[in-house]
C-alpha cells in the first residue's frame, strides 16, 4: 500500500453512507479517479472544503489494488462562489461535466485540467 501525493479538481460526489462517500477527481498525472472518503461529509472534519466540488485541493491518498482511499487533503483554491448565481453554476457545472466525460484514468490530463480550471 502506498502513499500517493497528488492535486486535483474535484468533480462531483457520491454519497454511499452517512459517513462514507466516492468522490471524482481530476488530476494532471493520474487522469480522472474516484476516491473514497470516510468521515468527510461532517462540517466539523478537517477535509470537508477541500472534498466538495469545484474545490482544487492538494490530496494524500493511499492506493491498495488500484483502489484510493483519502488520507489528507488541503484546500488551495475553492471555487463556490460560483453557486452564487445559477446562470454560473449551470456554465460550470456544464464545463466540470464535458472534463468528466472527456477524462480517463491513467491519461496525462495537465492540459484539461489547466483548461478546466481557467
């Protein structure tokens, strides 16, 4: 099991249980992966921001059989003020939906992921 330091935009979460949840990333080296959160869905845990979408975090993850799992994350930019305005939330809800659709995993995704995050 190793140790994997990586950064990436978050794309969307799926929750399984009240305190475990998938969530959709996508990175410049690794391409677009799910990893799964425990205990992040609380307002009071330390990696609540930085596992919501349109959140660009730095993430420490653990992988096991091609599986990840979250150790760590830490914020380093937060886009939700873009849920301020629905016409924006819709044009970037549609653009994070067009990178999730156009990623695979195990791809070098530098260039969608500057290009999404712009």
């Amino acid at each position: 099991m190793g140790s994997i330091n990586i950064n990436g935009l978050v794309l969307g979460e799926t929750p399984i249980s009240d305190n475990k949840k998938y969530i959709k990333v996508l990175t410049d080296k690794l391409g677009k992966i799910s990893v799964i959160t425990y205990g992040s869905s609380g307002v009071k845990n330390k990696n609540f921001a930085a596992v919501k979408p349109f959140s660009y975090s730095s993430f420490t993850l653990s992988e096991r059989s091609g599986a990840y799992t979250l150790k760590e994350a830490e914020l380093k930019t937060s886009f939700f003020k873009v849920s301020s305005d629905v016409k924006t939330l819709a044009l970037a809800s549609y653009i994070v939906s067009v990178a999730d659709f156009v990623s695979n995993e195990s791809d070098d995704s530098t260039e969608l992921l500057s290009l999404t995050l712009n």
